[in-house]
C-alpha cells in the first residue's frame, strides 16, 4: 500500500521523481523544489555529439541533425538515446554526476515486465542509485482529492498516444487497459466502456470517483462526457499533466 512519505529517507542528497513521457519528460528533487521539464527528444549531429530537449529541436530547426524520440506509448525504445536524454535533464535541477541518492519513477500501468525492467535499467544506467517504479495512475491518484481508502476509484492517464485506465483499491492499481485511439474525444467512447467494464464490481461501497489526469485531460467537454457516460463524479487535479510527478513528489517527502 502507498502512501504520502512511503519513499522518503533522512539524509538523502537529491532523491529524485521521475515522469518519463512519450512527449516531455519531467524531474523534481528537494534541493532543486521545482519541475524541470523538457520535451523529451535527442538529436544527433552527424559531426557528433547530441543536444536534448529544446536545444535539439532548435538544432534540428536550424540544420540537419536527426532527431530521436527515445520513448514511445510511455515506455522506452532507444536505450542509449534515453539515458543520454536523462542524465542531462537530471544535471539541470543540479544534481550532481556521482549522487547516488534514489529514483522515484512513473511507469504505464499496462506496461510488460520487460518494459518495465527496461525503463528501470535505463533509469539506473542514467542516474545510479536504487529505483523504485509506481504504476503512473496511481501515482496521479495520490495528488487528487480523493479517499483511496474508502472511495470506489477508476483513473484515467490521458497521455501522448497512450490512454490509461486503472481500477484502484487498497492503495495498488488491481486492474488495468490501454485504449489506443488517436484523438481524444473519438476515444471517449472507449473509455467510458472501459470504466464501467473494470468498475463493475466494486471493491468497497464508497463514492463512485473517476479520476482524470494527464495531458488530454483539459480538453474541453471530456470529464462532462465521461461523467454522463459512466454515472461517476469527475475529479480532476489542478494540472493535469502534472498530477503524475506530484504523487510522485509526495512518495519522495510525504
């Protein structure tokens, strides 16, 4: 079961929180205090050498370089591109090369054992240290205003290309699907049905909440929709595309 604090150590130096998107990757660590967020691309330069980020697509705007997008549908593709990207990322909120304090990272719930154990060798690879991995709609769980202790909850992760939803309780996501429709109000649909498939049979007799959160998630008329299609209430976090790394963020310091 998690919980707010459920990672946090005394004595750490930049213990870090990690969403690794397929559009933008973002990282947090205390000393630093605020969000560090890139898109998350590389580009190649033929004459050698990389630039990530928004340097690689200024480079890539003004040249031939070639550019990489390390990650796709949420989990990693290229596994030298990704680490390059990572290790410069984590160097802006000051951490230093040799810290070895631990990672905090969100991975897809539907992702493969494989996928994960991928992203946390890359991870490892970039950063050092130990790395931990939370399923990244629950981790948006824990930053919404709801009870997981006594709500029935279904989150939605509404990312760049990949559309989660995850049946929670006791903490852990016990269920999940991915929904793979390119624009998200076509796949409004889909995810309705999906919910009301996964939330069926409730865990506990709580408030029915549907917890929507990541980039796709202010898209005007959705939570309307989706609240009318499944006959839940609608929570939705300040912002969205952020909720992943704040629950993240309070694993780190409670």
């Amino acid at each position: 079961m998690l919980a707010p604090g459920a990672y946090a150590r005394l004595g750490l130096r930049h213990p870090l929180a990690l969403d690794l998107g397929t559009s933008t990757v973002r990282v947090w660590t205390p000393p630093h205090g605020t969000v560090v967020a890139e898109p998350a691309v590389v580009a190649r330069i033929p004459s050698g050498g990389h630039a990530v980020g928004r340097a690689a697509i200024d480079l890539r705007a003004g040249g031939d370089a070639k550019l990489v997008w390390p990650v796709r549908h949420g989990v990693v593709e290229d596994f030298h591109a990704c680490v390059h990207l990572l290790r410069v990322v984590a160097a802006a909120t000051g951490r230093p090369g040799d810290d070895l304090s631990p990672v905090v990272v969100g991975v897809p719930a539907t992702a493969t054992l494989r996928q994960k154990n991928l992203l946390v060798a890359v991870v490892r690879r970039a950063l050092g240290g130990r790395v931990a991995t939370v399923e990244e709609p629950l981790a948006a769980a824990l930053a919404c205003p709801a009870d997981l202790d006594s709500d029935d909850v279904v989150a939605i992760d509404i990312g760049h290309g990949r559309t989660e939803i995850a049946r929670i309780a006791d903490r852990a996501v016990v269920a999940a699907e991915r929904v793979d429709v390119p624009n998200t109000v076509d796949q409004v649909p889909s995810i309705a049905a999906t919910v009301r498939r996964l939330g069926a049979h409730p865990v506990r007799p709580g408030r029915r909440r549907l917890l929507i959160t990541g980039g796709g998630a202010a898209h005007p008329g959705l939570a309307a929709r989706l609240a009318a299609l499944t006959g839940r209430t609608v929570t939705m976090p300040a912002d969205p595309h952020l909720a992943t790394l704040a629950g993240l963020r309070l694993l780190l310091t409670g």
